[in-house]
C-alpha cells in the first residue's frame, strides 16, 4: 500500500518536474529570438542608413561632375532586377 502511494507521489514530482524544465526552455528560447528581434531592428535601421547614405553619395557625385540625374529604367526592361544583378548577364 505503501508503495503505490510513494510511486504516484514520485510520477507526480517527476511529471511536475519534467513540466517546470519545459517551461524554463520555453521561456529560454523565446528570450533568445527576443534578443534576434531586437538585433535584426538594429540591423535594419543601420541599412537603411547606409542605403540613403550611398544615395545620397551617389547624387552629390553626379551633381558635382555635372551628369544629369540618370533617367529609371523600366522595370521590365532588365527582367526587374537591380543594381549589380542586372549588369551580369543571365546563364
């Protein structure tokens, strides 16, 4: 009699347990992509600033070499694919 109370008392502790280690882990990966998220923003905001930055480059350079603003090709014309991708031709 004993004995099956003391083996449901310890299904029970271990099934708890087993139950509190899952959460912990869950909580672990979900501070994981938290901190991915947070970086991925920084990321994005440091290319965003570095694309206008290289537009910005890019237009002072032809205004001071004197060219006129580069007329927008038509996005069918190279397949829609920009900068370098649309130099190489396809294979």
């Amino acid at each position: 009699m004993y004995f099956r109370f003391a083996a449901g008392l310890i299904l029970a502790l271990l099934v708890s347990m087993a139950g509190i280690w899952l959460e912990k882990q869950t909580l672990e990966l979900r501070r994981s992509i938290s901190v991915q998220h947070y970086h991925e923003e920084i990321l994005r905001g440091w290319l965003v600033r570095r694309r206008l930055q290289a537009e910005r480059l890019t237009m002072d350079a032809l205004q001071t070499s004197g060219m006129q603003n580069p007329t927008l090709a038509e996005p069918a014309a190279n397949g829609g694919r920009r900068g370098a991708a649309a130099e190489r031709p396809r294979r």
